[in-house]
C-alpha cells in the first residue's frame, strides 16, 4: 500500500540502479541536497542490466519505480544510464513524479575535446538505445566517437573484485588512447569505481568525464521548479537497501565514505 506523507517536501527521493553503481550518484545528491532524505534500491539480483532486452529493462525499471513510489518517494532518480536510455520515456509516461535521469556526457566531451576525438565507455544496452544514437549522432559530423562495451565490468564490481577489471579497461581503453582520444567518457554508473585502476591505465593528459554532478544538480534543479525541495534545516536520513549480498553493499558505502542510517536486505 502506498504511504502517504504528511509533507511531500519531506518526502525521500527514490533512486535506484541495477545495483551498486548509482551509489556514486546517491554521493553526488547527498553532499548538493544534505537536508533530503533518500531511498535507494541496488537491484544487484538482476544485474548486469546492460545484456538485457530493453523491454526486460522498461520491465525491472518499472518494478523498481513501483517499490520507490511505494515506499513515499517524491521524485525518481534514475541512477543508470542503461535504465535511463532504455526506459525513462516510459517511466515519464507511466507516473506522475518527476523523473531525473542520466546518460553518457558526450555533449560535455564534445565541447570539451581539442582532438576531435573522444572514447565512450559504456554498457551494450546503453549504447545500443535509441537515446545514446540520437544523442551522440548530433555530434558525429564534427567528431569522431570511438564507442566501447564495458563487457563484464559491472559483474565484477558487483562482486567487489575492482583489481580484475585492469585486463579488461586495458582491451577496451588501449584503442581509444590508439585513436588519439583527449575526453574518455563513462557512460555507466558503476564505471567511477573504477576511476583509479583508468588512470593507472591512461595517460595523465586524458580528461576522464562522468555526470554524477551534473545529475544531483539536475536533481536540485528540478525540486526546485516542482517546489518540492525539503527546507527542513535537519539532515535527511538515508536508506538503501539490496537485494542481493547486504555485505558487499556495506563494503561500497564504506569505499565512498557515505554514512547509512538505514540499510537491510528486502526482497523486490
Ligand atoms: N549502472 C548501470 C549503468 O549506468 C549498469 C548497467 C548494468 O547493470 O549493466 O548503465
């Protein structure tokens, strides 16, 4: 049953992704809007969303929604550009919330870029969507985009084994750096964790971009207009919870210093 809040401004925001990346988002929102309250669901039993059926995405991006509006939430966070660019646009049709989403910073890099050239790394779902191609095909005259399929990172980092990703980003990075690539994009939440592993691996003069700030300031932006932001002076409280291990989910909230008030193992 759907709770109902008193205050909608008190209300939390709702964030989910297919499971611990979107916590680099949830940093971002937290330390913009200290005074929210959040909930975030790491779909971890379902990842990696990225090999999925857009439809099997729209499906679990709208099983995650139901839960998160369950639970009370006042706006949604989308915190995975897998589920972004394959389903916002029915998520925005379906409810009646506002919805804050993200996708791959190729607009940023391509202002950004004095070689003309810039790397994509990204999930296949991600850049197969018909967002990412309408997007990054506005640039593509002026351009050139080298894209690359983070194939197996997210399963890694799911099971917290970061250092085993080096042999993959070296296989799918080493072409751009080829290519003379200046901006590498991330274009997955789950792809900052591994911020340091990429440096050890590209050189220092390649700027690496991901839209964690940009998406809380979004985020910011859009309570604002819907005059639902929280003007309480306190701290909000901050919950998430998994569906898959609870230790691993402890672990990455340790890794990125943020502090739970709540967090469980739920079935959803
Ligand atoms: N964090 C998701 C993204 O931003 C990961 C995708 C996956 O589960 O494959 O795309």
């Amino acid at each position: 049953m759907k709770k109902e809040i008193e205050n909608i401004n008190e209300a939390p925001i709702g964030i989910f992704d297919s499971g611990l990346g979107g916590l680099s988002i949830c940093k971002e929102i937290i330390s913009t809007l200290p005074h929210e309250s959040i909930v975030y669901l790491a779909d971890s039993a379902n990842t990696p969303y990225g090999e999925k059926s857009k439809q099997e995405i729209i499906d679990l991006s709208i099983k995650n929604t139901d839960l998160l509006l369950e639970i009370g939430c006042k706006a949604i966070v989308v915190a995975c550009n897998t589920a972004t660019t394959n389903a916002i646009e029915v998520l925005r049709d379906k409810y009646n919330v506002p919805f804050v989403g993200i996708e791959p910073a190729t607009k940023p890099a391509a202002l950004q870029t004095k070689s003309g050239k810039i790397g994509v790394l990204a999930t296949k779902g991600t850049l197969n969507s018909d967002l990412f191609l309408s997007t990054s095909n506005q640039f593509r005259d002026e351009l050139e985009i080298i894209e690359a399929e983070g194939e197996n990172l997210v399963r890694l980092i799911e099971k917290g084994q970061l250092a085993a990703t080096k042999p993959l980003l070296e296989k799918y990075l080493m072409p751009m750096i080829d290519q003379g690539v200046d901006n590498i994009v991330l274009g997955c939440t789950h792809y900052p964790f591994l911020i340091p592993i990429i440096k050890e691996i590209i050189p220092n003069d390649i700027t690496i971009i991901d839209s964690g700030e940009a998406v809380a300031k979004q985020t910011q932006n859009v309570l604002e207009q819907e005059g639902l932001l929280n003007h309480r002076a306190k701290s909000g409280v901050n919950t998430f919870y998994t569906n898959n291990n609870l230790h691993v989910l402890q672990d990455f909230l340790n890794r990125i210093e943020l502090t739970a008030n709540n967090i469980a193992f739920r079935e959803f």
